[in-house]
C-alpha cells in the first residue's frame, strides 16, 4: 500500500491503531460479550418461541428481511441516539467550554 501524507501525518494504513483496536475486539470475545447479549436479547423478542423452521418457512424468510432491511437501519439510528445521550450524560460533569471567537 503506498502511503501519503495528510495534514502532515503519515497515513498509517491498514495496520494503523485503529485498525488494531478493530482486531482486538473481534478477536477478544470478552470486548464482543456486550454486543452479543443485546443480540440476542433482539433476536429473543423478534422471534417467538413457538416458532418452527420447518413448518413455518415464510416467516422464516420474513424474519430475516424483517431483520435486516427494516430493523438494521433502525438499531443503528437508536446506538448513534445512545451515543449521543451517554456523551450529554457522561459531559454533565465537565467543566463548561469558554466562547474565544470575538464577535
């Protein structure tokens, strides 16, 4: 991979920390645990119990579209929500950022 300069650092490329902090959590189950027990916790209320993949193969197909194109897009809306209520909830505590642009 050739490596460029930006904004006067160099480009560190797929080996960068970034990358390494990527690879830790996929290959460390610990860092997963979290994200796999709300999974699973998703998968528990969008599918019921009595439901039968060999008797019930249409909703097996709609399970998965259900899944996947409808609920994706909405899970990800709700962490970046998330995101933004934990930042608000975990910055209450610092102390307030002066305005320095003159008016």
């Amino acid at each position: 991979m050739n490596r460029e300069r930006r904004g006067g650092r160099r480009d560190r490329g797929p080996s960068g920390p970034g990358d390494r902090r990527v690879r830790a959590a996929i290959t460390d189950p610990g860092r997963l645990w979290h994200y796999a027990e709300a999974a699973r916790s998703l998968a528990a209320t969008e599918i019921p119990g009595t439901f039968d993949p060999d008797i019930d193969t249409d909703e097996a197909v709609r399970f998965r579209v259900l899944g996947t194109v409808l609920y994706d897009p909405v899970l990800l809306a709700l962490r970046k929500l998330a995101h933004v209520d934990r930042i608000r909830e975990v910055a209450r505590d610092w102390p307030p950022v002066e305005n320095t642009t003159a008016n």
